[in-house]
C-alpha cells in the first residue's frame, strides 16, 4: 500500500475516500464495509483516511489501494482531486462528516444528523454491532455489505512466540481492565498445563505485564509489552494458540486472523463489540449488565468473573482448538 501525496489520486477512474480514524479495534470492524466498497467500485481507488501507526493492518486489507494518515477529526487534511465517493465509516457526526464535505465529494454517505440538515442518510442506531452498522450504512445506499467477511491473511513476517497463549492484561480505559491478579493466577494455571504464555501489551503497559509475569512465575523473556510494534503484535495474536483479553484491540486482532479467544466484557455488552456470536472459537465472558464506560477504576460487572471460571472458559476454547488441528 502507499502512502497518499498529492498526486498520488490521479486516476481516470476516481476516487473512494473512506474515514475510519480511529484504533486497532475500530479499522478491524470496518473490514466488510471496506471490502464492500471494493466490490462495488472494482476500478476505483479506495482511500483509506486513517492514523499512519495503523498502517500495518491497513496493508493486510487487500480492499484498501491508499492510507491517508488521519489522526483523527478535524485531522483530514486533504489536497487531491475531489473524491467521486466520500464515506463515513468513523461515527456519526457531525465533525467527522463535516471533514469529508470539506474534500468536495461527488456524493456522501454518511449517518443523519441535527447539524446537517442537508445530508440524508440512516438514523444513528446505538444498539448495533460495530461490524453491522456499518454494512447497513452501505446498504442503504444500495451496497451489498457482508459483516461476516471480516478475516484476514496473517502478516507476512513469521514471528518467533508462534504457538504460545498470549495473555493481554492491558486496555485503554480502567473500566475495561480485569485485576493483574487474576490474569496472573489464570496465565500460571495454563503455564502449569504447559502451555508457552506470552504477555503482550503497549509501551504503557510494560509495569503491568510485568507484574503478571511476576506474580505468575512467567519468565521476563516472555514479557513483550514494548517490544513490539503493531505487525510484530498482529504476527504473534495470528499464530497464538490462544488469546485471552478484555475488551480491547487485541480481542479484535484475535477475531480477524481466527486466533481462539476468550475476551472479557465490562462495561459494555459483547453484542456491541465483540466477536461476531458466529465465530465459536471466541469466548466472550461477560456478567449481563452495562456500566460506565469512561469509569476510573475497573467495572463492578467486570469483576463478577472470577478467575476459574475464565480458566475454565480458556481451557476448554483451547481443547476445542486442539481437536480441530488433529
């Protein structure tokens, strides 16, 4: 894939612009949609708008011609031709439809809203599955969308944690992140069944990973939290045996290469973000009711799921694994 420049649009055929500015989580759910304009405009060039570090899984999504690095609204600083098609695959607006108008599209598709009363489209529907939304954004439009069509080839380059359950202990809001205690209790039991743990995580969390590790007598060698950059972290979700997470970009990694998961939901319910009820190889965990997501410490439904019933759910996804392989 390339970078986008300022001649990089020059095409007979035009141009789709895409925005989806947002993280690892948000570019994964937006894969059918993204496939789907591919399907429908086979000769034009599909623009993906998008933060550069993301750039990695952009390449693996073979629907995508161009990144555009966006490092979110009011980022899109667009100087090509004006776009035949300009689609808002990144919320409902209105900044975010505000900057695709401001590239001069031919058409826009994009959700209604109050500050924009002279662009149709669907009502915003908060009850949806990210994946669905927007599907049926682009069947409205008269877009064939397929929500299960969402995997992924793995990265290119091999890695060398092929084969091992990796244990992510991290996420970006303290509402979504389960106790480093019972992470700790659950990667030692499956270390203790012989299973090889990697602990992965960002810069920020390498305090936290490492605190697991410790705590679960796993070796600091197997501590990757900022060793990693985004292809290097996919490489290792795609050849996991298994991927235990909370509700985070990892959880979304796993349902995109077909890695096993067990993913643990709070304060938000699995049917809005996790993996599609479909795919059976992933585990979503979760208590039955909603919190504060943007809560400063962990959420009380999160905390109802104790740390055997997790090992429980991660021993059997891994057993499960095991047969289909034999």
């Amino acid at each position: 894939m390339d970078s986008a420049g300022s001649d990089t649009y020059e095409t007979t055929d035009g141009t789709v612009l895409a925005l989806r500015a947002l993280g690892i989580g948000d570019l994964l759910t937006a894969v059918p949609a993204l496939r789907a304009l591919r399907k429908a405009f086979p000769h034009k060039r599909i623009v993906l708008a998008a933060p550069e570090r993301l750039r990695p899984l952009a390449d693996l999504v073979e629907a995508v011609d161009l990144l555009h690095p966006t490092p979110g609204v009011g980022g899109l600083d667009w100087h090509g031709d004006a776009p035949d098609l300009a689609v808002n695959l990144h919320g409902k607006g209105p900044g975010s439809a505000y900057d695709l108008l401001g590239t001069g599209p031919d058409e826009l598709i994009t959700h209604r809203h109050p500050d924009l009363p002279g662009v149709t489209g669907p009502a915003w529907r908060p009850e949806l599955h990210e994946i669905d939304r927007w599907c049926r954004l682009l069947e409205q439009r008269g877009l064939s969308a397929d929500p299960t069509d969402l995997l992924l080839a793995p990265p290119p380059r091999p890695t060398p944690h092929a084969g091992t359950v990796v244990v992510h202990p991290g996420a970006r809001e303290p509402a979504n992140r389960w106790p480093a205690d019972r992470f700790a209790r659950v990667a030692r039991a499956l270390q203790d069944d012989g299973q090889e743990i990697t602990i992965t995580g960002d810069h920020s969390e390498i305090a936290l990973a490492r605190s697991v590790a410790a705590a679960a007598g796993i070796a600091p060698w197997r501590v990757m939290a900022g060793r990693t950059n985004l292809e290097e972290l996919a490489a290792i979700v795609a050849s996991a045996r298994l991927v235990l997470c909370g509700d985070t970009g990892v959880a979304h990694l796993a349902t995109a290469f077909g890695t096993p998961s067990v993913v643990l939901f709070g304060p938000m319910p699995p049917t809005l973000w996790g993996p599609p009820p479909w795919r059976r190889r992933h585990r979503a965990l979760w208590a039955g009711r909603r919190g504060d997501p943007h809560a400063d410490k962990p959420d009380p439904g999160l905390l109802e799921l104790d740390w055997e019933e997790v090992l429980a759910r991660s021993r059997e996804t891994l057993a499960v694994a095991e047969r289909k392989l034999r």
